[in-house]
C-alpha cells in the first residue's frame, strides 16, 4: 500500500512539473507588451484618388480586423502614426496569374478504333495579393500577403489580409527583443 502511495505522489508531482513547464511554455509566446502597428493606406505623392486607393481603404480596413480579431495575439491596433511601434503602409492590391498547376488532357478516339486524338490544355488560376511596406523607425520591410481567388471563407481579400497580418506577426515574433516598444506612458 506504501509503494502505491509514493507513486501516485510521484505521478502528481510529475503532473505538476508538467503544467508548470506548459504554463511557461506559453508565457514564453506572449510578448511582455503587445507592439503597437499603425495601418494605412500608402498616399501617392500627387495626392490624387482614383479607384486603386479606395481598394487599398478596405485592405487596411481588412488588415486591422485580422490584427484585432486575432486571439492570444502580438500586434495592437492604434489610431495613430505617432502612437505606432511599426506603420504598415499597404501599397498594392492585384490579382494576379499563377504559374499553372496541372494541365486536362483530353482523348479523342476515332470511329476505326485505331486512332486517337489528345489534347492538353491548362487552365489559368488566379491569387490575391497584397504588399505593404512596414516601418520601424529607419528600417523596412516589404510584406505580402497572397490566397487563392477562389478561397471561399470569408473572401479571397480578407484572408490575403489574415495572411499579410500573419507575416508582421511573425517578423514581430522574430524580432522583438530588438524592437523598442512604446509603453502606455509614452
């Protein structure tokens, strides 16, 4: 009956070790503060607007519910350039042809039965894709965020948008002991 009493305390022990080293583990995936990103719209210098911009308005738009939807994530919305740990200036939306995948190819018979006709033709697919140039004081970095146009949950756009979000967090993930992030009193 003893034997069975110390293992059982081992295994709680083990258990707790256990939990402790997991509860680190996730600790260890939350940054101490979430860096701070400015979305907008890259302005040409002319200052005209034509139909490109507007596109590009409901890309930042996208970009920011991707950044404020995401769970447990590293990245916070602010409504200012001068409040932002990194600006992320969304420069193009365009949709574009991918390289193809796979090809048909079709077989005719003859009536003889002797002869046979075949024909291989590709079909053209097509993917999101948009590009933002991220700032950190000096320093950028192009992004990009892609998906396929026939994506059907939720739209090809915004989840280009999910994507685009994705690498900012991921660079942030990457490089956070080097940025200098703002804190609240700042």
């Amino acid at each position: 009956m003893c034997s069975h009493a110390n293992r059982f305390r081992l295994a709680l022990t083990g258990l707790g070790v256990l939990a402790l080293s997991v509860g680190a583990a996730r600790a260890a995936d939350q940054p101490a503060q979430k860096v701070k990103v400015f979305a907008a719209v890259h302005r040409d210098a002319s200052g005209f607007v034509d139909e490109r911009t507007r596109d590009l308005e409901q890309t930042v738009k996208d970009v920011r519910e991707a950044i404020v939807k995401k769970k447990n994530g590293w990245l916070q919305i602010v409504e200012a350039p001068a409040q932002a740990d990194i600006v992320l200036d969304i420069t193009e939306r365009t949709v574009v042809e991918r390289a193809p995948t796979s090809a048909t190819t079709t077989t005719t018979y003859g009536k003889d039965g002797k002869s046979a006709t075949s024909t291989t033709s590709s079909t053209p697919e097509h993917d999101v894709v948009l590009k933002a140039v991220m700032h950190v004081g000096d320093y950028s970095n192009e992004l990009t965020g892609r998906c396929d146009l026939g994506y059907m949950f939720g739209g090809p756009f915004r989840q280009a948008a999910k994507n685009l979000a994705n690498s900012l967090e991921d660079w942030v993930k990457a490089n956070y002991t080097r940025l200098q992030v703002k804190t609240k009193f700042d």
